[in-house]
C-alpha cells in the first residue's frame, strides 16, 4: 500500500491509469456481453458484474504484487467470481 497511496496521487500516472481502467473495463464489458448473448445469465447485468470484477481484478493484482496471495490462488478466485457471476440461462 506504501507505492500505491502516491501512485494514486501522481498527476504523471492519470492517463496511464485512464487507458488501463478503461481497457480493461472495456474488455470485461464486451466478454459479459458476448456471454449474455449465447445464453448465460449476468447477475445485476453486464456493466455492474463488469465493474465487480474490475474491482475484484484491482484488488488481486495488488496482493499478487505484494506475495500476500499466489498468482494461481487469484485465478482460482477470479474464475469462482465469474462462476458466480454468470450462469447458463
């Protein structure tokens, strides 16, 4: 938390920070959309199950970065999230 805290602040990050937030948003959006169209269910809808596991996706990386949770660990925690998250219909 120590470099994310002035990294947060930086000025010089913004637009990186914008295009990485953007990006990925982007993508998850349009893989939901994709599994919305063949069948499946999205809880609370694509934008909100997008954001969900933007955040969750944030959160990981940090703990990843910093040795706390295993990179294999976060997998097996992001795909429980999207199992969760979309259903077949």
């Amino acid at each position: 938390m120590a470099f994310v805290g002035p990294a947060a602040g930086d000025e010089g990050l913004d637009d990186i920070r914008g295009i990485v937030y953007r990006d990925l948003h982007a993508v998850l959006v349009g893989l939901l959309e994709q599994l919305a169209a063949s069948g499946h269910a999205v809880d609370g809808g694509v934008s909100a199950a997008a954001r969900e596991l933007q955040a969750l996706i944030d959160g990981l990386t940090l703990h990843v970065l910093l040795g706390r949770v295993p990179a294999g660990s976060a997998e097996r925690i992001v795909r429980a999230a999207v199992g969760r998250l979309v259903t077949r219909s």
